[in-house]
C-alpha cells in the first residue's frame, strides 16, 4: 500500500505541468465522489483528532507532553489526505502531505527504538 502511495505521490509530482494529468484520473474509483470525500474528511479527522488527544494527555499529566496516539494519528491523517489530494490531482497538497510524514514516521521511530532498547536493557 505504501509503494502504491509514493508511485501515485511522484506520479502527479512529476507530471506536466498542467493539471488534471488525465481527464478522467488516474487513482481508484476516481468516479465516486462520496467515496473521496469521505477519505478527505475521514484524514481531516485524523489529523484534528490528534489536537484533543495531545490535550487530553496534557491535562492528564499536568505538562505538556506528546503522546504516541498524537504521531499515529499525524501519519495516518496525512496518509488519508494524501490519497484525497492524489485524486484531486493537487500538486500543493501532495508536497505538503508527503514532506509531512516524515517527522511523523521518524518521531515513531525514534519512540519504538527506546523502548526496543529499555527492553533489551532489562
């Protein structure tokens, strides 16, 4: 899925220059508008629910902290509005949600690697 993703990423980032690249789209399904919309609003939900789970944690510790849901829900909200933004053949979108999940992608990284090594360490 992820190989499929960054194919379709570079495939409307290096395309003519106009857009849309093909009259009729290029991504799955590209005909049924509520099924789009849903993964649009659904990656939008992703992405402002991280927001109140970030809070929540805060409020629950009494400091600020950055709990693992927050990253989780950063790289699958830009996943889901990356996929919208493919169909919608938006080259701004596109950069902007694919330069996105790296820091989300690499703070998972560096979370599970600690916990690997505290493991390890016991």
């Amino acid at each position: 899925m992820v190989e499929l993703l960054m194919v379709y990423s570079a495939l409307a980032l290096i395309g003519p220059a106009t857009f849309p690249v093909h009259s009729e789209g290029f991504m799955p399904f590209q005909q049924n508008y509520i099924l789009w919309k849903a993964i649009g609003f659904a990656g939008l939900g992703f992405f402002q629910a991280r927001w109140i789970v970030q809070w929540l944690y805060s409020e629950k510790h009494k400091q600020s902290l950055v709990p693992v849901a927050f990253w989780w829900l950063s790289l699958g909200g830009a996943l889901l509005e990356l996929l919208y933004f493919l169909r919608q053949q938006d080259s701004v979108g596109i950069a902007g949600y694919c330069i996105s999940a790296v820091p989300y992608t690499r703070n998972l990284m560096l979370i599970y690697g600690r916990k690997k090594e505290a493991v390890e360490m016991k």
